[in-house]
C-alpha cells in the first residue's frame, strides 16, 4: 500500500474514538513512519508463533518500513519478565498472560497491550499412556479412574494466568474435577512438556502445538480433547506489549500488526502455503522439530493416539478472513472471569473497563482498514462451551459467579 492511501486511511481512522490512548492528530497531521526500524519480538517454540516467524521470513515487515527480529524465549515466565523490562518491544504471549500483569497476578504490574490475536483453536489435552491405558481417554472417564484410584493425580499447564491453564482447569471442571482441589497444577514450558511426562512428572498436560501431537508420535500419551472441543474458535496467543511501547511508538506498533496481519492471511491462503510455513518453522532457530509433527494438525487432520482419526474443520486457523485477529474485548473479560473463578483474583475487577484499556481496538481496526480486513461491528462475541454454558460478555460477574466447580 503507499503512503498516500495508507495516510489517508489513518487519517480517517484516527476520527474514530482512541481507546488505544493514541492522540488522533497523530495520524492526519504527523508521519506514518516507524519510529523504531527494528523491532525485537519474543516467541515461545509453539505452531502459533508462525505469524511472527512468517512476517519476518517473507519480508512483510520491510513493506511497513520494520524489521521485525523473531527471539526465541525459554518460557513464558521469561517472555512476561523481558516484556516488563524492556528486553523485548513485543511477544507472541498468552492471552491471559497480558490480563495477569496488568492486574498484577503472576508477576509484576504493568499497564499492557494486546495488539490482535495470532490464532484461534489449536491446543489439546493430553493425557499420559499409562492413564489411557486405565481406562481414562476423555473428562468423564477421567473423572472415574480418579474416583477409583485415589492417589494424587498431576497436570501441567504452562503459566498460572495463561490459557493453557483456563483451558486445562475449565475442562477438568466440566467432568466433576475441581482441579484445585482433586489434582495438582504444575507449571512447565511447552517444550519440556513431552520429556516430563516421558519421565512421569504428571499424569495429563494441555499445551499448544506440535506437543501434543510429538506426545503421541513418542507414544507416551493421547489427546483426550482439543481445545476448540472445549471452545470453538477460541482466542489463544496474542501480539502483547507494554502500554507504555504502544504510546511511545504508535506508527511502529501499527507497522507490526499490519505485516503479523498480512503473514497471517498468507498462511490461511491454502495448503502450498501451509506446508511452507511447517517445513520454516520446523527449523532449530523456531520450534525445532520434526516438520512431520506440525503439518497434520495445521492440516486439520488429527489422531487420538487409540487409533481414531478425523478432519477437523475447526482447526488452528490465523486469519479466516480476518475473524481471528480483532482483538474482541469479550475475549479479553473471559479470561479475567476464570481468573475471579479460580481464585487468582480475590474480586470482581471492571471487566469492560480492564477489557477497553488493555486491547487496542482502535489501533488494530486501523491496520485492518489499511488492509482491507473485515473488522466485526460488536467488539463482544458469543460462543457455548464444553459444559453449555454461553459467554457473551455482557455480564462477567454473574458468569464469574455461576460455576458450580470453582476455588
């Protein structure tokens, strides 16, 4: 896009009310050049950090005058602490990371920002070999090996606020298990999920791609359910900053969402593209695995472990024509309501208003106009989860406060 249309359109967008804290003079009267010409992004080694990889690898970034340098970070502790600090300008993070800290629950507080969201869908759970083998293949039959065999049951997840965690503990909860009270949560990095259960530190585990699906090429453990099982179209990682990043750098924060965006859209374009971006972030530098254990479940082809197969259509998905990236505010508030649940938030915070000041909704529809992205006209979305119970964001706290399995 040049200059001029791309002056134009946030020109027009900047009318539009800041709740991204951006002055809208900026963008009719100042430069759309980036203020930074390189741009540090911390990545976790997951199938959901392509976007990133692929906006830098393809050269998206140099079309928005960036050139974004994908950093590969040891954990999400990590990612958060370096965000905090500076060391990075911004991350491929969890969702409910971002919450947490601006909150000031797992770790400092610091005003934050999610940019756009990376993908939708794509996680699992998984279940050791050992316990399928008992008998245990999904929640229900979960909950009755436990109720039989009462030792000490263990599952990981890969940070206390993320949604690994919600997704984990939502999941346990709709079979009867309270997993704050009938199990142990441990805390472990995405890579090292596969060799702690190999040595058997935990029974189950809920991580993002390819983990899951190396667990069962390794044979030491089985999907029990996906998480879009749980969620259809869930949120899951983010484009994450520091609020105060996106008000000192606004152009260069609009840069990067406008090359993650169009990197996004390539890898949804079809199949040629799909297994392109497997076999690049298949290398040592990314994810460093097999390409053979990223590109089924991208592919929407997935197995259990127990020998079922099946296409699912509701597969990791980073764009869909735009539906994926929008930084829903509903989204946002469901993390802070399992939060409330499960007791990492002692009460009930102001939802909308957390929602509104963290996820820069202005800032993104101007990338996305920019583009030509659809940009949805309610910032709330609905959906029914795993136990049929609808959120729809319009009231957080009766939701927060109507689970049955709570801490």
């Amino acid at each position: 896009m040049n200059r001029r249309a791309l002056l134009k359109t946030v020109a027009a967008a900047g009318a539009v009310g800041m709740a991204s804290g951006l002055p809208s003079a900026v963008w009719a009267a100042g430069s759309d050049k980036p203020e930074l010409e390189e741009v540090k992004i911390g990545f976790i080694p997951l199938t959901d950090c392509a976007s990133i990889v692929m906006a830098s690898v393809l050269g998206f970034d140099k079309k928005y005058g960036i050139k974004i340098i994908p950093s590969k970070e040891a954990s999400w502790a990590g990612v958060r602490d370096k965000l905090v600090n500076g060391d990075l300008h911004m991350a491929h993070v969890l969702y409910g990371l971002i919450y947490g800290v601006q909150l000031g629950i797992g770790g400092p507080k610091k005003d934050m920002a999610v940019l756009m969201t990376l993908n939708n869908n794509g996680q699992a759970i998984t279940l050791s070999k050992k316990l399928a083998d008992a008998g245990a293949v999904d929640g229900p039959s979960l909950a009755k090996v436990m109720a039989k065999d009462k030792r000490e049951y263990t599952f990981a997840q890969t940070f206390p606020t993320g949604t690994h965690a919600m997704w984990l503990y939502y999941w346990l909860a709709s079979a009867g298990i309270n997993p704050l009270q009938d199990a142990k949560a441990i805390t472990v990095p995405p890579p090292q999920m596969v060799a702690n259960m190999r040595v058997g530190n935990m029974d189950g585990f809920c991580v993002g791609e390819p983990w899951n699906h190396r667990a069962i090429m390794d044979g030491i453990g089985i999907t029990a359910n996906t998480t879009q099982d749980i969620w259809k179209d869930h949120p899951e990682k983010v484009l994450g900053s520091t609020d105060e990043f996106v008000k000192k750098y606004p152009n260069t924060a609009r840069a990067v969402i406008m090359a993650v965006l169009e990197a996004s859209r390539w890898i949804d374009a079809g199949l040629q593209n799909k297994m392109k971006m497997a076999e690049t972030i298949a290398a040592k530098s990314y994810v460093n695995t097999g390409v053979d254990a990223i590109n089924q479940r991208i592919l929407g082809r997935y197995q259990n472990g127990l020998g079922k197969t099946w296409d699912d259509p509701n597969h990791m998905k980073f764009f869909n024509d735009g539906a994926v990236n929008f930084p829903y505010l509903s989204d946002g508030m469901w993390f802070l309501t399992q939060h409330k649940r499960w007791g990492l938030l002692k009460d009930h915070p102001d939802y909308l208003g957390v929602a509104k000041q963290v996820n820069k909704v202005d800032l993104y529809k101007q990338a996305a106009s920019a583009l030509g992205v659809n940009v949805p006209k309610d910032p709330l979305r609905s959906a029914k989860l795993i136990d049929g119970v609808v959120w729809d964001g319009k009231d957080p706290k009766k939701y927060a406060d109507g689970f049955k399995i709570k801490a």
